[in-house]
C-alpha cells in the first residue's frame, strides 16, 4: 500500500467532494495534465465509509468524463478509524525472516482481527547494531478496500492501487518540497476530519486523525448566527463575508483556535517521544484557506506554516483548468499524491 511503470489517475474520494488529478512524468518532474472536482451532497462519506455506492460511483463516473483522463487505470486512497499508519521497530534484521513473521508482529500493533485487515508495510532502516529493524506498517479492514473499489469499478476504473491518505500525501510532499534532515507536519483540513502527519528526512514517522473539520465550521456559524447549514457553509466560503461580520469573524476565529490547539497538542505527543520539535508546518485541504487560520497555526506551534501546494514544482498543461488549480490547489494533495503512484508498485 506504501508508495517504464505505467503512470495511475489519482482519485481522492474524500467527505464533500471527488478529487481527481493526472500527471504525465517528464525528463525532470511532472506536468500536471488534468485536475477535476465534483461536490458531494452531505454523508454520503462518513468518517471514510461510504453511505451512498450510487451518488459516489456517479460523482466520480462525472468528474471523470469532464476531465479527459487518458486512461481508466487508477489509484485511490482510504482514511478513517478503518485504517492505522504507524512507525515502529521489530527485534528481527533478516528481511526472508520479518517476511515470514511479519503478520504475527503486526497483530500486537492493531486493535482489529487480522483476519478482517489487509496489511503491508516498508522498510525504512535496518539497525544491525540494535538488531532491528524500523518499518512503517500500513493496515485498512478489507471491507473498506472492497467498498472503494466496487465503487471505482461501477465507474467503469480500474482500481490497480490502494493507498493510505497519508502515504498519498507525503508522496506530494517529497516531490514539491525539499525534505533532507528535517522534520515537517502536513496538515489535511478536510470537511469532516483533520489529518496531522509528521514526517522527518521524507520518512512517515506519526499521524493523527481528528474528527473535526470544514463541516464543524459550518454547524458552529449556523447555530451562531441562527442561519441554516447551506446558508453557513455559503458564508464561510466568502472571504470578504468574514471579514465584514463580527459575529462571523469571532466564530471563524475560535474554529482556527481549536484546529491549532489540536495540531499543537499533536506536536507535543511526537516531541515527547522522539525529542524532535517539527521546523516547518503544512496546511492543506478544503478548509485551510480560512482567513487567520495560518496565522493562527504559526502562533500555537511556534514555527512556521504554509499553506501546502503540491503543484509547486510541476508545470501546468495548456488543456488543465488552470483556474480550478490556482484557486483550489491545496485541496488537490491526496490525489496529487495518488497520481504519482504507478502500476506494479508495492
């Protein structure tokens, strides 16, 4: 699941809209051929699962035929309490000999029966003076695997990959951003979850999962102003409707309070263990635009943040909607990532 090959379309199926993005490799990094979103109507996705097959598998068959893909070979990614991504060490060198007693050592690290999971992992470093060796292991149940390729295929895709979210999101991560020696946080504010990563050297070291996002927003500024949710989620798209609204502002504010304070609080989990305070923070996902949310990042987590493009080193084809990506590329990472993914890989 970690990720002359054939290059996958990146499909990002996330809680309020499908995701879809192409890259076509050139001699030195990739041109971004074609970026597509289709919205969602609400809990259709939730907390990863998906509630309604034919809406979905429609979205995407949608996003799909506007966007002019030039092929139907595919790469998806999962999130959710349906999946765990974590980094450890297991007392064993020999890599014939972890391959044998891998799914043993990777039933102490999961709270599901290992008979309902799909798991997988990578090899990061073997340590022989400390007989170890340190892994990251990738697990999703396989009725969540199964779900997201049915509906892939009732699309007419083939889904030949499926990643983490997470995994997806560092792969855009080290091919836009310089990674060598240091240690970043990438930050996905989606609609229903907040998904904090930290990374260090382009290794994944610790993830997170937060069950608030865009839609807590919505609901916080509806009972505040004693609107309806459309209404709510209209404003919080107008940037010039926050700034002119008190009321608006205050309830905007104390949202980036909270997604701040639990970035932070996850800061400070990792640094407990690994002595290791992150030197650059990423935002990216649907949400992360909010007028003072960055601003309100950088103050909490005392380092600096940024809002996280993961076009930043490919060039744009004439035939992309160059528009969609300039106004909305930070929500773009998970399928950027998925996109750099290519048939055959582990």
């Amino acid at each position: 699941m970690l990720g002359g090959k054939q290059q996958l379309i990146g499909v990002d199926i996330g809680s309020s809209s499908v995701k879809i993005v192409e890259l076509k490799p050139k001699k030195k990094g990739y041109v971004v051929k074609s970026a597509v979103e289709v919205a969602l109507t609400p809990d259709v996705i939730v907390e990863g699962a998906i509630m309604d097959y034919g809406e979905v598998a429609g979205a995407v068959s949608e996003a799909y035929k506007s966007g002019k893909f030039s092929s139907r070979n595919v790469a998806a990614g999962l999130k959710g309490s349906a999946v765990i991504a974590k980094r450890l060490s297991v007392p064993i060198t020999d890599q014939d000999e972890l391959r044998e007693t891998f799914m043993w050592e990777a039933e102490q690290y999961i709270q599901m029966d290992i008979e309902d999971v799909s798991i997988d992992y990578e090899t990061v470093e073997i340590d022989e003076a400390k007989g170890e060796t340190d892994l990251v292991l990738a697990v999703a149940r396989k009725d969540l695997i199964v779900d997201f390729k049915s509906v892939l295929e009732a699309a007419k895709l083939r889904p030949l990959v499926v990643d983490l979210e997470v995994f997806a999101m560092m792969n855009a991560f080290t091919e836009n951003y310089e990674t060598d020696d240091e240690t970043a946080v990438l930050v996905n504010i989606g609609h229903s979850t907040t998904v904090i990563t930290i990374t260090r050297n382009g290794n994944y070291e610790f993830s997170r999962e937060v069950l608030k996002g865009g839609r807590n927003l919505c609901e916080m500024v509806s009972q505040s102003l004693s609107i309806t949710y459309d209404e709510a989620e209209r404003m919080v798209k107008n940037t010039g409707a926050i700034e002119s609204d008190e009321n608006l502002k205050d309830t905007v504010d104390s949202f980036n309070s909270q997604i701040a304070m639990e970035i932070k609080n996850s800061i400070e989990m990792f640094d407990a263990a690994s002595q290791s305070k992150p030197a650059r923070c990423f935002i990216c996902g649907g949400a992360a635009v909010l007028p003072g949310l960055r601003e309100r990042i950088e103050k909490a987590v005392e380092t600096d943040v940024s809002v996280f493009d993961p076009f930043a080193r490919m060039e744009i084809a004439g035939s992309a909607d160059k528009k969609l990506i300039e106004e909305k590329f930070h929500s773009f990472a998970v399928a950027a990532g998925l996109a750099l993914r290519s048939a055959g890989e582990k």
